[in-house]
C-alpha cells in the first residue's frame, strides 16, 4: 500500500458529524501511522478536535459565502499550497473543500459518490479517486460511513470508536464549578433540551415530567447544557419543570458557559445524560456517561451514538427519518415522531440506567 505523509482532512461539517469522522481518522491513522494528520473544521467545532490524540494540527476555516467566501477560499488555498499536502480526505461532498484541494494543486484527493444523500453530485469530478459507498444511509451507522470512505480507498478492515478531545485539567475544574452551583445531591442528571431544529426538539411539556417523576424517585439534581443559541429556550424549559414541579427545582442554565471539552467534562461528571438527538450527544457518548436520547425526524438506525451505555428511544414513524421543515409536517402542531416518544418511555430507560 502506498504511504503518504502529510495528509488534510476535510470535516466542514457540525460538531456530531466532526465527532463521529474522528473514527474515521483513527483509520487513516493505522494505515498511515506515519502520517502527520491536519483537519479543516468550520470555527465552531475546532474544541472537538484541538489537543485531539488522532490529529495533529487543525485548520480552522471562518467563512460567509455571501460576506467573505471567495476571499476567504484565496486566502485558504495559498495556506494548503504552503503546507504541500500529499493526500486529502474527505468527508462531506460540499464543492468549497473539493475546490480547496484542486486548487491547492494536493495530487491525491480522496471524496465519496455520496454521504449524506443518494443524490448525484458533480462535485466528484474534483477528486482523483471516488470512492463508492454501497450501503443504504439511512439504515447505517452514519460513523461507519465515514469510516467506510477510509477502508475503501486503503483497504484497512477494521472497525474504530470516535475520539473526542483530551479533557484537561481546567475542563475538570470547570465543571466541578458548575456542578457546585447545583443544589447537594446523590444524583445529578444533565439534559440537552434544544435540537438544531424543530423536528428534533422533544416538547417541553414532557421534560418537565420526566424531571418531576426523577425528582420525585431519587435525590437528584438537574442542568441544562447547550449551545448558546439554547439559553433561551433552555429557560423556558426551566419554567415548565419548576410549574409541574410546584416549586423552584434549582436547574443550572449552563448553555453557553462550556466549551467542548468543559461539555464533555461536566457531562462526564453526572449520572446520566436525557438529551435530544444533537452534537452534544456524539460529545457525551465519547464519556461513557449513561445516556437517554430521544429521536423525532431523525432515526438511531443512522444516528445512534458510539456508546454501549446509550438507550434509545423512536416512534419508528413511516415519514421517518423525514426532511419536512417543521411548518410542513403533516402531523403538526403535535409531530407524531416526537409527541409518540412519551415521558413513560423515557422513564423506563432512565430507571434502568440509573440502577432502581
């Protein structure tokens, strides 16, 4: 097998899908373990893969395609020239990293026939090698994918976990920090409330009953994480807890005060995680922190997080997994794949999980 020695991969993606290519690369990795391994990410996903133990250095690409694009792409593309590159990899289809790589002149650039759809893309023509992925998406572990793009082109067998970055000491501290804000208890149990859409958002009524039935069974305390995009909605969340609950619970908004690794180190300081389908589930899943996660328009078939620990609930829908926008749902105002996970089939898991 040829070796290469200095290899770019591309991840211009949101932070579930940066986590879970990590698996991929821990591949590139033991075909090429000589290999210094760079990785271009958007700004908001570089905390996954900073002082990463499978990546070496990491390139950040801050763009607006209506604002700065084209400038930003130049300015890009006399970075990867610079760094003379010999392989590149990558994980999405989009035509931004493609052009990247052929104008960066890298000889080798390695890219899938498809990844997140079955739809045909010319964007293949930028590629030296296209590598042909056979499976049905949607019934396949999304990581095995990316993983699948790494076989193929090296012809490596083996199967590998995600990777997220090392938690340091300062993200320890920090989340013992948060915690600390919490009301003393012998259990304390992190939710992820907001998906990155509607249709991936379990409904507030039912977090609040899956928070007062847990209250009402162990000593627990609860927070709330998230982007800071969440903290809004996340408090409205809180409101809806503390009413069913007939008092003030205490709730910890940490919605933006995290980074990643700070996320990954209070999530692995609780007891359990009941979360939404979103990045941080991808992020929890490398703690091995038990979790419980809910699915509306998105199914676990593809999406199920790289834990043994993880239980996971779907109505199983037959729109499912579905690309509506939530003001196009046929179901609406109360989505079938979200209103038919109810707060008894979380329960169930959460009481397993937590050992009653």
């Amino acid at each position: 097998m040829k070796q290469y020695s200095n290899i770019l991969v591309n991840a211009l993606v949101n932070l579930g899908d940066v986590v879970l290519t990590t698996s991929a690369i821990v591949l590139l990795r033991k075909a090429y373990p000589k290999a210094k391994i760079t990785m271009l990410v958007k700004p908001a996903v570089k905390q996954a893969v900073m002082n990463n133990p499978v990546i070496d250095h990491v390139i950040v690409f801050d763009y607006r395609s209506k604002e700065n694009g084209w400038k930003k792409t130049r300015e890009m593309v006399k970075q990867l020239r610079a760094r003379k590159f010999d392989l590149s990899v990558s994980f999405d289809r989009k035509l931004r990293p493609a052009l990247l790589c052929w104008l960066a002149r890298i000889p080798v650039r390695v890219g899938p026939d498809k990844v997140f759809d079955d739809n045909r893309s010319k964007v293949t023509w930028l590629y030296t090698h296209t590598v042909h992925i056979p499976h049905d998406l949607n019934k396949t572990l999304q990581r095995e994918t990316y993983q699948e793009i790494v076989r193929r082109f090296t012809g490596i067998e083996d199967h590998a976990m995600p990777v997220m970055a090392n938690i340091e000491e300062r993200n320890e501290k920090k989340a013992q920090m948060l915690l600390a804000q919490l009301p003393r208890a012998k259990k304390y149990i992190a939710l992820c409330v907001k998906g990155t859409f509607g249709l991936k958002t379990w409904p507030k009524e039912y977090f609040a009953e899956v928070v007062k039935k847990l209250s009402e069974r162990y000593d627990a305390a609860f927070l709330v994480v998230g982007a800071p995009g969440d903290k809004s909605y996340a408090q409205e969340v809180i409101g809806a807890i503390d009413a069913a609950c007939g008092k003030n619970m205490g709730i910890l908004n940490s919605c933006g005060a995290t980074t990643l690794p700070d996320l990954a180190a209070v999530i692995s300081g609780c007891d359990l995680f009941v979360t939404v389908d979103t990045g941080a589930t991808h992020v929890a899943a490398t703690t091995g922190t038990p979790m419980v996660v809910m699915y509306g328009c998105t199914h676990p078939d593809r999406w199920h997080p790289a834990s043994h620990r993880a239980r996971v609930l779907t109505s199983n829908e037959p729109c499912c997994p579905c690309t509506c926008r939530e003001e196009e749902c046929p179901s609406r105002p109360k989505p079938d794949c979200l209103w038919h996970v109810t707060p008894e089939m979380v329960l169930k898991e959460c009481f397993a999980l937590l050992h009653d």
